[in-house]
C-alpha cells in the first residue's frame, strides 16, 4: 500500500472501531488471494470503506459510479483504491475492460448485483448485466453481505455504538451446463439464482425481491464446497 492508503485505510478503520461493533469473523471464508467475484447487497455508500479496510490484505477492488470521482473527498478515496468509475445507464467499455484486467491479475472484484443502493435495506430485482463477468472469466463467485449499517447515523446521534454483520455465503461457478449460446434470458435467471444465495445469507427481514427462499434454483450454479 501506499503511504496515502495506509492513513485513509486507518482513519476510516478508527472511524469504524469508534462508531461500530463489527461482526466480521466470517471474512475468513474468504481467501487470502484471489482471482474470486464478491458479489454483495447493497444499501449504503459506507459499505465500500466497510468492505475495503476489512478485507485486507486481500487485494480488492470495486466499480463505483462516475459521479463519485467529481467530489474532493469522495473522489480522493475512490481513486486511491483504484476503484473502476462506471458510466451508469450505458455499456461502459473501458470499465468492463478494467474488471476482467483485475480479475487477470489475480485479485478481487467486487459487484452489487442490484446495480443501485436500496433505500429500504431489501435486495431489489439483480440486473442481468452482473452475470457477464462471471460467464466469461470462470471464476470463483463469493456472496457476501451485512446488515446494520443503515442504524449507523441514528445510533451515533445517540452517542451509540452500531452492530453491523458481515456474513459471507458458499462460493459457487456460475455456466450454462448444458452450453450453446448465453441468452438474455439466460442471464436474468443467473442474476436470480445468484442473488438468492446471497438473500439466502441475509435476515428475512432484508430478502426483498427474494424473501421466498423456495424459489430459489442452481440451474445454473456449481458450488465449489
């Protein structure tokens, strides 16, 4: 790391200890290297810092949308991680190009299958486009997600430590096993089953689109436990 990652990774880790208990002994599932898929929920800008100080030394990166780059603060932090900027509502080429070069390299990719954060907290519908990296990489796909975040501003006005979990899911391959070409319809159906197994690691209270577990399919899925 560099010296201006190691003083935001250890204000943002101090911020965090303040402010948080962290329940994050399940990110030792997870290995140490990669290249690996970690797909999560997603509900607050926190969760980015939340995941990158807590998954070192695991080399991991993120997409971020582009608006968060023109801001000083944001921009700053995003930029030292080497987050990828994602022109959102667009096929954004030279992103796609970047995920598959971290992938290439051996590290982590990190995606939010939803596309977009969830005011409520509950998983919304996974975009199909999610899936593309998977197919084509035939990597290791990791669910990972937490709960307890959104508390976080109205706990601290109370001068109130917020417990936030972090819960990591079985990792699985993603394929269509009977081969042919990958269809649109191909790809939503991916996008469902793994967005299941990531509702499948979450409290009912946050399932969403999928709180009916019993819908889920591996169709497409080969776990790799």
């Amino acid at each position: 790391m560099t010296f201006k990652e190691r003083i935001i990774n250890s204000l943002i880790r101090t911020a965090f200890n303040i402010f948080c208990r962290i329940d994050k002994k399940d990110l030792g599932k997870i290995p140490l290297q990669g290249p690996a898929i970690l797909i999560s929920n997603h509900v607050s800008t926190l969760e980015a810092p939340l995941f990158y100080v807590n998954l070192r030394p695991r080399k991991t990166i993120a997409m971020a949308k582009t608006e968060l780059f023109e801001y000083f603060f944001t921009g700053t932090i995003l930029s030292t991680w080497k987050a990828i900027p994602v022109k959102r509502g667009t096929v954004d080429i030279r992103a796609m190009k970047s995920c598959f070069n971290v992938l290439e390299e051996g590290n982590f990719l990190c995606i939010a299958p939803e596309g977009t954060r969830s005011k409520t907290g509950k998983l919304l519908r996974g975009k199909a486009g999610t899936t593309f990296f998977a197919t084509q990489k035939k990597v290791p796909i990791i669910p990972m997600v937490h709960w307890g975040i959104t508390d976080l501003k109205k706990n601290a006005r109370k001068f109130k430590r917020t417990k936030i979990t972090i819960k990591v899911g079985r990792p699985f391959y993603v394929e269509k096993k009977e081969g042919g070409r990958i269809s649109s319809d191909d790809r939503q159906k991916m996008a469902d089953e793994m967005m299941y197994q990531i509702a499948a690691c979450l409290p009912e209270e946050y399932r969403g689109y999928y709180s009916n577990l019993s819908k889920a399919t591996t169709n497409y899925l080969t776990f790799t436990d």
